[in-house]
C-alpha cells in the first residue's frame, strides 16, 4: 500500500484554496466520447461562479481547436478557442522555435495538418527535414511504411503525446503510444522527443497561454502517467479523476502520486 496516497474525495489541506486556474484534461476526465461524464457541466459552472478559470488541455492531436470548439458546443457548453490547449498546437509552437522553415513530414490526420499549414509549418511526404508523429486516425499501411522510412534515415522524430490508448464510450483505441510501438519495431527508434503531457514543453506552452504562475495551476485528469505526471514534474497542483483509465490499484502500484484523489469532477464540486 502507498502510504502517500490521499484521501478519496477530500482536501485535508486546502490546496484548492490555492488555485486560480484549472488545466483540464477531457477524454475520460469531462466527458467519454460526446457524453458528459455526470456533473462535469455543474463543475465547469462552480469553477467560474467562485472567479477563478479553465482550460482544456489535452493530448489528443487527432482533432484541432476548431474541432473541440464545436463538439463542445454541439454538447451544450460555448467557449472559444483561447480555452483549448492541445499537443498539436504545443507542437506548432516548438517547430516554431527549434526548426523554424524545416519540412516536415507529419503523420496526422487531415485535422491536424491543416492546423500546422494554417500555422505557416511546411509540410513535405517526401524529403523531410523532420519527422513528427501524432494520433492518426487515418493512418494505413502506406503511411506506416513511409514514416517508418524516415525515421529509419535518421531524420529528427518528434511525437506530439505518449498516450497508448483513448478512451471511448465503448472503450479504448490505440493512441500516439501503439504509433510508437510499431515504429519501434521497424526503425528501432522511439522519439526523440514527446511534446504532450507529462512532458514540460506542453506545460511551457499552456502557462504562456494562461499567464498565471504554476503553483496556482491544477491539472485534473485520470492518467497517471500522463496528467498527473505532468503536474507532479512541472510545478503544477495534480488532481487525479477516477472517471476514465486509472483505478485505485494503479495509483497504489504507481511512483506517481497526485495531490488528490476524486472519484470524478462531480467531487470536486463541494470543495471548490
């Protein structure tokens, strides 16, 4: 038993007294698919009713902002694209800085690449200066034999996020992680570097977005390895949902400890 763990449902110490902003994950955090998880709406309604803000932020570079803006709003709930934070646009930024005018072949869906054409990010199948890898729910043989390709050669091979599964109303599907894996298998590279949570070049990203100090900052998600860890190695308060994929167990068998535990948002709602 990991004695660190903390209380389910509770905020002994109040952190939450402390935070201005909540950075918050979707799949399996506020919604599964397009069905709110129950009291997500009444959550993100408390959050503004005591002054402080969120946005989401999420690994999932399949969709764009635009795309979130409108599930969102087929949902019920209207924001506008200042509230999304995702690895797609974490990534854009970080092309921006590191490789400013470099081809880049990208393995993503049509979503996600007419967010980086949009961008000014010079996209290119065939002479690449720079791999980058997402979740691509488009993805075929053709594409995996062409990626694995260059990253065979060598070429600079960035991933937008590490997550080996989304999860569904139905379940899960395989994610950016499972591209890794096969990749791996026939180029025998990982990359070179992973942008998304629990990475800090995604943190670096959404605090410049935000504009608010990191220990006034709560990421809420349901991934340990992912969410939580991000807020654990960047600075941030990390607050784990047991609405999608970790469980109890997993938080036991983990060196990843959040700050706390709630069954779902729902919870949360009585301590903010």
């Amino acid at each position: 038993m990991n004695t660190q763990i903390p209380q389910i449902n509770q905020d002994k110490n109040g952190i939450l007294a402390e935070i201005r902003c909540f950075a918050l994950d979707m799949d399996g955090t506020v919604y599964l698919g397009e069905q709110w998880i129950e009291g997500a709406r009444e959550f993100l309604h408390r959050i503004e009713e005591t002054g402080r803000r969120y946005v989401f932020v999420t690994n999932n570079s399949s969709k764009n902002a635009d795309v979130y803006v409108e599930k969102l709003h087929r949902m019920g709930l209207d924001v506008d694209r200042d509230r999304i934070v995702t690895s797609g646009q974490a990534m854009i930024h970080y092309l921006k800085r590191h490789f400013p005018g470099k081809k880049v072949f990208l393995l993503g869906n049509s979503l996600l690449q007419e967010e980086f054409v949009q961008a000014g990010i010079i996209l290119e199948d065939e002479q690449p200066d720079v791999v980058v890898t997402a979740f691509d729910t488009s993805l075929d043989y053709g594409k995996m034999c062409k990626v694995c390709d260059h990253v065979r050669a060598g070429l600079p091979y960035l991933a937008t996020h590490p997550d080996y599964n989304c999860p569904t109303e139905t379940g899960f599907i395989p994610d950016a992680g499972a591209i890794h894996a096969f990749i791996h298998a026939s180029a025998f590279r990982f990359p070179d570097r992973v942008i998304g949570k629990p990475n800090g070049d995604i943190i670096d990203y959404l605090t410049d977005r935000v504009n608010e100090k990191r220990e006034h900052i709560a990421m809420v998600g349901d991934r340990l390895y992912t969410d939580i860890a991000a807020g654990r190695n960047n600075g941030l308060k990390s607050i784990l949902v047991l609405s999608g994929e970790a469980s109890l167990e997993d938080v036991d068998a983990s060196e990843v400890v959040p700050d706390l535990i709630f069954d779902s948002v729902r919870e949360m709602i009585k301590v903010i």
